[in-house]
C-alpha cells in the first residue's frame, strides 16, 4: 500500500472523526455534570438524522438541507430537555444504574416512535448544497462535504473550549464535573443547571445525526451501534474531558480507516484481512487504554457523588419462611411440565426465563455483591452457548458433556478478561468489559470455518432422554436451581464476606488483609462460568445459535433484569428476569410497537420502584414492621 493511499484513508478517518465527536462531546458533557449514563444519547442522534431528512426533503429547494440540519438540532435540544425535565429530574436521587436503566426504557421508546413515524425502511437524504461534488486530494476524488466534516470537528472543539473557559456557565460546568455537590451548596441552581447541560449535550448529539445527512441513510439500528462508539470515545478519551473526546473520536476513526487502508497483508503463507478489524478496532483500542490508563488519555478519577440514594441493608440469611415459600414455587415449577400436554408454548417460555433466571443471577453475583458492573457478561454466556454447540458439532460428545464443558470454557474466558477488568472499577470497569464482549462478538461473527460466521451453528437439538420438552425443562429448573442456591450460598461464605468488604471500602479491606483483587477476580470468574451454563441450555433450547447471542444488546437485557429485580436483593435477579424475560415474549407477540411498549413499562417499574421491584418492596414492608414497633 503506498503512502499516499494511507494518507487519503486517513482524512476519510478525519471526516468519521467529527461526527464521532458531536455525539462523544455531548455524552462526555452530561455524564460529566449528571452522572447519567444516557443510553438514550444514541437515540437522539437517531433522531436527529430522521428529523434532518424530513425537514429537507419537505422544504426541498437546495438550502433546505441546512434547514433541515439547524432545526433538527434545535428539535433533538428541545426533546433533550424535556427528557430531563419529565422524567429525570424525579430520578436524580435513586441510584445511577437505575437512572441508566431509564435511559434504556427511553431508547426502547425512541425506536418505536422512529418506526411509526418514518418506517422500517433506510432513508437517504439529499446532498448538501454547494458541496456535492469531489475535489482532487492525493491524486485521487475525495468528496467536498467529506473535507467539511473534517473543518466541523477542530471547529466545534474551539467552540466548546471557548465556552467552558470564557463563560460562567462553562465554569459551572467543569466545578460540577469536578464536584456537583459543593457546587450546589454554594446556591448554584442545580436543577437548570442539569437541564442546560442535558439540553446542550442533546444538541451535540442532534446536530452531529444532521450532518450526516448527506454521508448515510437513516436507520433503526443505529441508535445502539452510534451509543457504542460514542462510550468508547467518552471512556478513551476521560470522562467529562473534552479535548480527550475529540482526540479519542480521531485515535478510533484513524484505526478503522487505516485498517480498510491496509486491507489484506501477507506474511509467508499468512494472510492477514486488517479490513475484518474494522467491526472492532475502537473495541481493542478502549481495552488496550483502559489497561493501561484506567481513567482514559486526558481524564482524571471520577468524584463519586456523596449523595446516591439511600444505604444499602444488610444482606441476611433466608428466614424459614422464606425457604418455605421458594420450595413451593420450586415445587409449582416442577408442576408446570404437566402441563406439556395442554400447553406445549408454557414450557418453552419457561424454559427461557430459567435460562434468563441463571444468567441474571450470575451477573447480580459480580453486580450486587461484588459491586462489579459489567456491560459485557453476554461474551460468557455466548462462551458457553458456543462452546457446547461446537463440541456437539465437531466432536459429537453427549448433551451432558457439553453442558459441563459449556461453563467451564466460559469461566476460562472469565478468568482471563477478568484478571484485567478488577482492576478498574465503574464505568471504566463496565467499558472494559463491553470491549472485551465486543471482541468475542467480532471473532465468533467473522471465523467463518470455525463458528459458521453469521449463519451460526444449526440443529443442536437436546439427545436423549432430555429430548422431549418437558425433561428438558425439568433439567433446565433442576440446574437453575442448584445454581441459584450455590450463588446464595457464596454470598454468605467468606468469599461472599470479603467481595462486600472489597465493594464498600476497598482500602480497609486491603489493611485488614483481604486480597480484593484477587477475591473480586475469583468471583468474576464464577459468574462467568454460571452465564456460560445459561448459554449451554440456550444451545439446546433453540437449536440453533448465531453471533447475536453474544451483541451489546442481550448484555443490556441481563443488565435490565438485574435493575428490575433490585441490586440490594438476592431475589431481585430472579424476579427481575422472570419479570423481563415474560413481558418481552408478550408484548412481542401483542403489537408491533412492542418495544414502546416493554420501555414504557420499564419506565413505570422504575418510577415506582426505583430501588427494584424486589428492592422496593423489602424496604416498604421493613417500615411497615417498623412503624408497627414504634406505635403504641
């Protein structure tokens, strides 16, 4: 490849590297201030784009285009704002995995209303005025809107600067990111400060989905692919950091470029496709950094608020009545398979949320106790489904065989991504271990030979005698069960003890003499190979796997159904993903809205139980018990 070839690949990075930093710049700017994850920033580019399409396409003339564009920002900034207003200012005070769980009902939400509004189809809009043609860079034809782009990044960054150094408001901006709390106690209006921020920061994110405009169609699918690459640009970059955004956005946008640049590269009988790297090189960058700057190039450690809601209780063994109660619901599921007969569809729903009960359990294990959140677990559970399926594929080994390899390839994997991912913790943590699912996703999707690439792996079916449902359901409540208990029964052990301690007050924990790294690594571990035995049964289950057993998107439902549950409840996960997993396979088959729909009451449960279901009620029934102590 020659060199002039690597430079034209590189002002294409340029160009990729602005529209990177609207959205990246926007998502920096509210966590920075708010603490907000806002899953829904992707959303809002989304809509950006789809509103700057049709406002240009109805004004039509050539300047409508910049219409479209300026009034598609103004309308993201607006819709921004009252986002903020309805719905977040009530949930400033519960704790930020929840206000995140919010933001996911909200993307939910958003993709509906994109779907009734504009439809399934992709939408191209029209070229920018007085910027359709190419010009001649490199002894090759480089598009002028594309060199526009390139001047938009540098731009907005001076902007930026220039209004969070030279204005008050920027300086209210960098004390709250610094320590939001002292800012409010020196009188700052902290409500309209929030919702500045989240309304400016949605501008970002709108105006940076309008300009593309002209450089691809919108589409449903790219609120979570643009939220993916916006997190790995915040994170690399530093949170909150500005200049870190746009220097990030321009190490990721470079990396893929010059990776189609390069293409294929022999070495000896080696050929090594870099073009294949493009799915995940902004993913290998962020682990890579992470690993060896915890708080990203240009950030500092977070300050946690000192206000998160209230404290957690205490996590007590189960009373007799409790232990009563779940072996008569153990006993009513077991009932449930005579129902095969009457009812096949009962067995396979509950089939899926034993499955889904087993996976969430062990993501709360790392979660909850161990204070460890992960955004990739879905990596240990695609382990163990593609780890049994391949062995029943190329070895022929028995189900039951499978089943035990499937946890143990799976906590392999847990055991080496882990040992990196302990020692960061909270968002970076959760970056991590996203980019390292996001890795496994990419190697899965594209080792065609091995794993069937997108195809996946077929006719994976249950052998005998678990070949009719109903034992395949008895086994699945049977190994549900012994991992649910055995988790419980981690948490009360010295291992349990000691990932409480090391998630509390991790200094302490180190002076007394607990090892929290290795403790926390070892739980990683375990929780691992627990979503990797979900996987297995997944395997058999469907009978058939495919690469989107491993996406962001089930990561994000194992994270939904935790949140559902309550975090400070053992029960919570398995409420939670009975609760999920039952409301996601009704409401799919009542309406094709359905995501609307499975959002809105998500956003419900958390406004009315915004500590969990579990949680919430736990907390209402120890006042009621202690208000009747108190009463005379």
């Amino acid at each position: 490849m020659t060199l002039d070839a690597v430079a034209f690949q590189a002002l294409n990075g340029l160009a990729a590297a602005s529209s990177l930093f609207f959205v990246g710049a926007g998502l920096s700017l509210i966590f920075g201030v708010t603490r907000i994850v806002n899953m829904a920033h992707g959303s809002l580019y989304m809509v950006g784009l789809y509103l700057a399409y049709s406002i240009a396409t109805a004004i039509g003339s050539g300047w409508g285009y910049w219409a479209g564009v300026v009034v598609a920002a103004v309308l993201v900034a607006a819709l921004g704002a009252l986002i903020e207003i309805a719905l977040l200012r009530r949930i400033y005070h519960v704790p930020e995995l929840f206000q995140l769980l919010a933001t996911f009902a909200l993307v939910l939400v958003l993709n509906d209303a994109a779907l009734w509004l504009w439809g399934p189809e992709d939408l191209l809009g029209p070229r920018a005025p007085g910027l359709r043609d190419a010009v001649d860079v490199l002894g090759r034809r480089f598009p002028a809107y594309d060199l526009f782009m390139i001047a938009m990044g540098p731009i907005a960054l001076l902007v930026l600067h220039l209004a969070l150094t030279r204005t008050r408001f920027g300086r209210l901006v960098r004390a709250a990111t610094q320590d939001r709390e002292m800012v409010g106690a020196l009188g700052v209006n902290q409500a309209l400060l929030f919702t500045a921020v989240f309304t400016a920061g949605s501008l970002l994110s709108g105006l940076g989905g309008a300009l593309q405009l002209a450089r691809e169609p919108a589409n449903l699918a790219m609120d979570l692919t643009v939220i993916s690459d916006a997190f790995v640009v915040v994170v690399v970059g530093g949170m909150g950091s500005i200049p870190g955004a746009y220097l990030s956005a321009v190490i990721s946008a470079e990396v893929k470029a010059l990776c189609i640049g390069v293409g294929v590269v022999h070495l000896g009988s080696l050929d090594v496709n870099f073009s294949k790297l493009t799915l995940v090189a902004e993913f290998i960058v962020m682990a890579a950094v992470l690993i060896l700057r915890p708080h990203g190039l240009l950030g500092s450690a977070i300050v946690a608020p000192r206000i998160v809601g209230g404290s957690e209780p205490p996590l007590r063994p189960a009373s007799r009545l409790f232990k009563t109660g779940a072996a008569v619901l153990l006993v009513g599921l077991v009932s449930v398979a005579a129902a095969y007969a009457y009812s096949p569809y009962t067995l396979v729903l509950g089939t899926d949320v034993l499955i889904a009960v087993i996976f969430a359990a062990s993501l709360h294990f790392i979660m909850g106790p161990g204070g460890m959140h992960s955004f990739g677990h879905a990596a240990y559970f695609g382990l163990g489904t593609y780890g049994a399926a391949l062995l029943v594929k190329f070895l022929q080994i028995p189900m039951l065989a499978a089943l035990i390899a499937a946890p143990a390839v799976a906590g392999l994997g847990a055991l080496v991504f882990g040992w990196f991912a302990v020692r960061l913790s909270g968002i970076y943590l959760a970056m991590l271990t996203l980019a390292f699912a996001q890795i496994v996703w990419s190697i899965v999707f594209q080792w065609q030979d091995f794993t069937g690439g997108s195809n996946g792996v077929l006719g994976i079916w249950p052998s005998p005698p678990f070949d009719a449902q109903w034992r395949f359901y008895l086994l699945t409540l049977a190994l549900a069960a012994v991992v649910v208990a055995a988790l419980r029964t981690m948490v009360f052990s010295p291992l349990g003890y000691a990932m409480r301690a090391g998630r509390d007050s991790p200094l302490r924990a180190e002076a007394i003499g607990i090892d929290v790294k290795r403790i926390h690594w070892t739980a990683f571990a375990m929780a691992g190979a627990a979503a990797g035995l979900a996987g297995g049964l997944f395997a058999f289950a469907k009978g058939s796997i495919s690469p989107e057993t491993i996406n962001v998107g089930r990561s994000i439902d194992a994270i939904v159904m935790v949140l559902l549950g309550g975090l400070e409840s053992l029960s919570g996960p398995i409420a939670g993903a009975a609760i999920f997993a039952t409301l996601q396979d009704t409401v799919m088959r009542q309406t094709e809205y359905w995501r609307a729909l499975l959002g809105a009451i998500i956003l419900v449960l958390v406004l009315v139980f915004p500590g969990g279901i579990v949680g919430s009620l736990a907390r209402a029934i120890a006042r009621c018990g202690a208000a009747r102590g108190k009463s005379p």
